[in-house]
C-alpha cells in the first residue's frame, strides 16, 4: 500500500490516567510534524466525553484506568465516534491483553514502553484508515503490521 501524506495535520488525542504519561505523551504530539494534539482525558468517562466532543482521528487508549478499564468502554467509544481509530497503549503484556483489544475494536496493540517511531507510524497507519473509512474507501490492514514490529527499543 503506498502511504500518502495527509493534506492536514492527523488529530490525535489520548486517555491515560498517568500524569507523567500523559505530560509524554503531549510533548510527543505537539512535538511531532503532522500531528495535532485536539484532546486528552485522565479518565475512562473522560474519554468517552472527548470522543463524544470532538473530531479525532485516533485515541490513544490506555487499559488500567481508576474508573472504568479502557477495554470495557471501546465499542462505546467506536460508536460515539465511529471514524476514529483507537491505539491501545498499555502496560498489560501484549499477549494477555492486544487479543482483547482487537475484538472490542482497537486498530492496534502496543505494549508500553513504546518505541516512539513505532508509536508514530501506528498513528499515521491508523490516521489512513479512519482517513478510508471516511471516503467509504474501505478500512485497509488492521494494524497487524505495529503489532507485529513490536513495540521495546
């Protein structure tokens, strides 16, 4: 598949309920060419309220939140904004929760810590298929390609 790149920036926000994650990741967005930060939430309810809110390409979701896991509130998220791709990015070894992941709808698994050029072209590769499903063009690979790359430095 050749990649194109997009004619705007790729809307990412992300629901991790760590502070210093959270700080990591909004320096790696705000700091990354063709990325625009649009939302971030420190909760499971917030997210569901972001997702609701705003026009994002893809989430970055973490599993283990104080109030609702992250898996449980995916097909809720995908129906809530049913373009959007959704990254999983957690502690949880992969081979215990990416199986889960997938069928409740997550483009992709990647198990923290996350090399940042990894995190980068699961992004991108999703941002393309929400970028697909939005022109009704199809949904493209499911993201088997980041999983499979592995996501230790």
């Amino acid at each position: 598949m050749t990649r194109t790149q997009p004619s705007r920036a790729i809307r990412v926000a992300f629901a991790d309920d760590h502070l210093f994650v959270r700080a990591g990741l909004r320096r790696f967005i705000g700091g990354f060419p063709g990325f625009e930060l649009v939302g971030e939430a420190a909760s499971a309810e917030e997210a569901l309220e972001l997702a609701q809110g705003t026009d994002i390409d893809v989430l970055l979701l973490d599993v283990n939140m104080p109030d609702r896991s992250g898996l449980e509130i995916l097909p809720q998220l995908l129906i809530a904004a049913s373009r959007m791709k959704v990254v999983v990015v957690s502690a949880a070894p992969a081979c215990l929760a990416a199986p889960a992941a997938l069928r409740a709808g997550a483009w992709t698994y990647l198990e923290k810590p996350v090399n940042p050029i990894t995190l980068s072209e699961c992004i991108r590769s999703a941002a393309e298929a929400a970028s697909l499903a939005a022109n009704d063009e199809g949904c493209g690979d499911r993201g088997e390609e980041c999983l499979e790359k592995g996501t230790r430095t």
